[in-house]
C-alpha cells in the first residue's frame, strides 16, 4: 500500500488539513476554489508544498472521479494506532467504538465514518488480518469525518476481546435477526458495536464470542437496513446512553446471555 493517500472533495481535504496539516504532499483545484482554500494555499507556499490550479477535466483524471469539488490532494496516510495504545489513551467515561469485521466496501465505509464523527464514536477497530484502508472515495463520503476518529489496529482476537472487556466494554454482535430489540435494550456506557461484512455477514464464531446481540426491529417489508444506514441507528441509540437520557444498568462490565441467538448479519 502506497504511503500516501489521494484525497478529494471540498470537506475531505479541508478536514485533513484541519488536523494534520503537516501530511500535505501536494494540491490540485480549481480557480473557483481559490477563495475558499486560502488558508490551505498560504500552508502551502510558507512550507513549501507545491499546488497547481487545473482544468475540471485534470481534476477529474487526477481524482479518477467526477465528485472531486474542484480539490484533490496528496497526504501522507495515517497509520492504525495499536488497541493497547488506544486504551492506554483513552479518557475515562463514556465511549463507543466499531469493529468493522470484513466491511470493504468504500462507500458504506465513508457513510459509517460520518455516522461515527456525527454521533461522537471514539474509533475504528480493525481485525489483525483485515487490509481495509481509507481512500479517497470513502473519505469523500465522510464529508470530514474520515479525520475525525482513529483507526484501531487490533491484535489476535481473543486478546482484543479481554482488552477491551478489561476497559470496561461490552461487545455487541449487530444481527439482522434473532437479538435483543435494540430500542428496548438499557445499552452500557462502554460499547463495541460489531459490525459484519457487506452481504456474508459477521463470522459466526466472533458474533458467538460477543456479549450481546442486538437488532434493529422493523416492518419486515424489507429484509435488513445496509450496514451504513444500520450503524447510524446503532449509534443514535448509544448517543442517547451518552446524554444520559436513557438508564445505563449494565455499565461498563461484560454481559453474557442475554436472549437471542448469534447470526450473520447483511446490514
């Protein structure tokens, strides 16, 4: 995988820029854009980072993509952050955490990674083995909020499991059928909501190993919400916990048995 990433799109790049000013590598925009990237322009000439005002047509070659919004840029990818560090640094209190099990696609990646900054999720986890990556589709959909939480590198997986118990989290295996109504469910201040691929599902043994199964109740008219519009429901409903709005009776401690029996999900 390269070193750097290509970005594009209004809010991507401004986001990236926000926080880590110093991965900027180069820029491409419109002249339209000029006005409203003045701040990232005089970065750019006082560090001596080259950019060049191009041609739509240049722009949409470079970001191999019509949705460019008249920016494309180079940075310097952000690598994962091991679990240890992660929890080592994380503040007391409330969290909320993802672990994407096999998602791939980069689109519901963006729309998870908005979902997750809108809603205050603390981090991304990802499994050892898994080679998913921001790119610059999924940050575009991010609309920003690629930038806004960490990505997690997790180690063997019974171990992440006894980390993140051992800080006090709950795993919650998201299933289209057979959990605990999600709306009817008191939800514990410190949640690992996980999440399964796109079409197979979780595997089976990690939505086992998990100390809650949850669902996301509706009409039946279709079989299941798609794993983007399901994670903006999950977190709505941990939002809540967050706020104090609702009772958080099971804490921060590990749960097991509760009804409903693990199961792939497609969301």
């Amino acid at each position: 995988m390269s070193d750097e990433l290509r970005l594009y799109g209004l809010h991507a790049v401004q986001a990236a820029f926000a926080r880590r000013p110093e991965a900027l590598r180069k820029l491409y925009l419109a002249e339209a854009r000029i006005p409203q990237l003045q701040p990232l322009l005089k970065w750019c000439v006082a560090h001596r980072i080259g950019y060049r005002v191009v041609a739509d047509e240049d722009l949409r070659k470079l970001a191999a993509s019509s949705h460019h919004e008249g920016v494309v840029a180079d940075v310097l990818r952000d690598e994962p952050v091991p679990l240890t560090t992660w929890l080592r640094e994380l503040p007391d209190g409330p969290a909320c955490a993802l672990w994407l099990d096999g998602v791939g696609n980069p689109h519901n990646l963006g729309a998870i990674l908005r979902s997750a900054a809108h809603f205050g999720a603390a981090a991304v986890l990802l499994p050892k083995p898994s080679t998913l990556a921001l790119s610059g589709a999924a940050a575009r959909v991010a609309e920003g909020g690629a930038d806004a939480l960490p990505f997690v590198r997790m180690g063997r997986e019974d171990n992440a499991i006894a980390q993140l118990r051992g800080a006090g989290f709950v795993l919650a295996a998201t299933v289209v059928r057979g959990g605990a109504d999600l709306f009817a469910t008191a939800l514990p201040r410190r949640l690992v909501y996980v999440l399964g691929a796109e079409g197979e599902g979780m595997d089976a043994g990690l939505a086992a190993a998990c100390d809650l199964r949850l669902s996301i109740p509706g009409t039946g008219a279709v079989e299941s919400l798609n794993v983007a519009s399901a994670t903006a429901v999950f977190l709505a409903a941990w939002a809540r916990v967050k706020a104090g709005s609702i009772a958080s009776g099971l804490g921060g401690g590990s749960v097991r048995g509760l009804s409903g029996d693990a199961a792939s999900t497609s969301m």
